[in-house]
C-alpha cells in the first residue's frame, strides 16, 4: 500500500499524486494532511522511515517557522515534530510511504525510488 501526505493546494503535491494515480492507483492512500495532521507517533514513525532529522522535515520559509522561532537550534527533536502535529502547514510536502520506504516528492524522482 502507498500512501502520500498530501496538500491539494501544492503544485508539487498534485504533480505527485498524479505520478502515483498513474503508477498504481487502487493501493493509494491519499491523506490530506492539512486537513487530517499526522499525530506525533505517525509523524515520528515518518521521519524514522525518511531517516531524516525533524528539522529537515520543516518548510522554513512559512510564516509559522519564523513566528514561532522554530530556527532556534536549542530546539529537541520533540519540540520539532511538536510544532509540526499543531501547525501542519511546516510540514514539507508531498511525503509518499510504500511500505518502510518513504520519500519527499521534491523532486518527483525521489518518489520514483521507493516505487
């Protein structure tokens, strides 16, 4: 089963969703994150199967990453995903799961790789 995090509001998230609609579309999950945030153990479990740090993980050109002072690098880890779960929109996007393989969709071809 694949299942993509997904922001219908992003261009780089549509384009990905198509790419997986076109690669198998009857094991697709499709979570509008923005609506539906992941909690912070999916969100954990996310980050694990990435393999990547929370703050890579974080869109720091949104509003919320300044206002809330995420570029502090006294932050833990917890703090992170924490700010993430309450304010979705810090979340880079699309994150695409197959499996224990996942992968940001920036570019698409990342996306490729785990397909």
């Amino acid at each position: 089963m694949i299942t993509i995090y997904h922001n219908p509001r992003c261009s780089k998230s549509r384009e990905a969703l198509a790419l997986l609609q076109q690669h198998d579309s009857k094991s697709l999950t499709v979570i509008d994150y923005m609506k539906t945030p992941p909690t912070y153990d999916e969100l954990t479990n996310i980050l694990a199967k990435l393999n990547i740090p929370a703050r890579s993980l974080l869109r720091a050109k949104e509003t919320e990453y300044s206002s809330l002072q995420l570029n502090d690098p006294a932050l833990t880890e917890q703090q992170l995903i924490t700010a993430m779960t309450e304010h979705p929109k810090l979340i880079e996007r699309p994150i695409v799961i197959n499996g224990e393989k996942a992968a940001i969709g920036r570019p698409l071809s990342n996306i490729s790789a785990i397909l």
